[in-house]
C-alpha cells in the first residue's frame, strides 16, 4: 500500500477523520503495518497498551478472558479501531483480540500519536471537543437510564 492509500484507510475511522490530511500523512508515515495469521493473537487481556491498531483486511474476535467457559466474544472487521483509548493514555488490554481470518493492522503507537498532536494543534483541539462530546452524551445516557430504571421500580 502507498501512503496515500494508508490516508484513505485512515479518514474512514471516525476520529481520524477529525485530525486532517497533513495529520493523518504524519500518522501514515509512522505506522507498521502487520500481517496476522488466522487463529494468531494480536494482544492479550492485561498487556501494557502502547499502541492501538487499525484492522486493514480481516476480522478479529474480542474476547473477555474468564474462568467461565461461556466467554463474551465479539467480531469486528475491516475499519475498526482497536485500542482507542491506547493511542493517548497508559492503560492495560481489556479483551484479547483474535484474528478470525488472515488479516493486516496497522500499528499506530502512542507516541507517535501524540507527537501528531503536538505539531497539530488545531487537529488536537478538534479530537478534545470530540471526546468532550462523547463524554457528554454517555453522561446522559447514564442518566436516562437510571431515570428509567427508577420509574420501573415505582
């Protein structure tokens, strides 16, 4: 793949989309793209997140590590973005992730990111309003749910 289409793969994930081409030319440059075998895992629960990973081709299976056999598990394809949260903050893997099926992410690290957003401003300012919204609509949603919950109980 060319840069340009490392550009393309990018602004169809919603908050890349936010950042701008010069930005998203940055985070494609930087990236490492990788082939996973089918049955390979990506990353396991509790690892050290330090990147998140963009699947290019492929699907993988999220799932919760537990002692119970029925393990929640969800697929997600081509286009999804996994470890959002990696790509600004130190936190541990929630789920492990699975290739379904032969499949290339692409790696974006964390430092990486954050350098994009320090020669970026105005792509960083545009991602905090964007969280800051996100934020905003679960706190309501929170809230509507407890109303609801409330008036069920009466």
């Amino acid at each position: 793949m060319t840069i340009e289409d490392d550009i393309a793969v990018l602004e169809r994930v919603p908050i890349f989309a936010l950042l701008g081409p010069q930005a998203l030319r940055i985070i494609a440059i930087g990236t490492e793209s990788r082939y996973v075998h089918k049955g390979e895992i990506l990353f396991s629960v509790g690892e050290i997140a330090d990147a998140g990973y963009l699947i290019q081709e492929g699907s993988f299976a999220l799932e919760l590590d537990s002692m119970e056999s029925d393990t929640e598990r969800v697929t997600v394809p081509r286009g999804t973005l996994l470890g959002e949260s990696a790509l600004l903050t130190e936190t541990l893997r929630p789920v492990t992730a699975t290739a379904l099926e032969p499949s290339m992410v692409m790696r974006i690290p964390r430092s990486l990111f954050l350098k994009m957003l320090d020669g970026f401003p105005d792509a960083a300012q545009r991602l905090r309003d964007h969280f800051a919204r996100r934020a905003e609509q679960t706190a309501r949603d929170i809230v509507a749910v407890r109303e609801a919950l409330e008036q069920g109980g009466q």
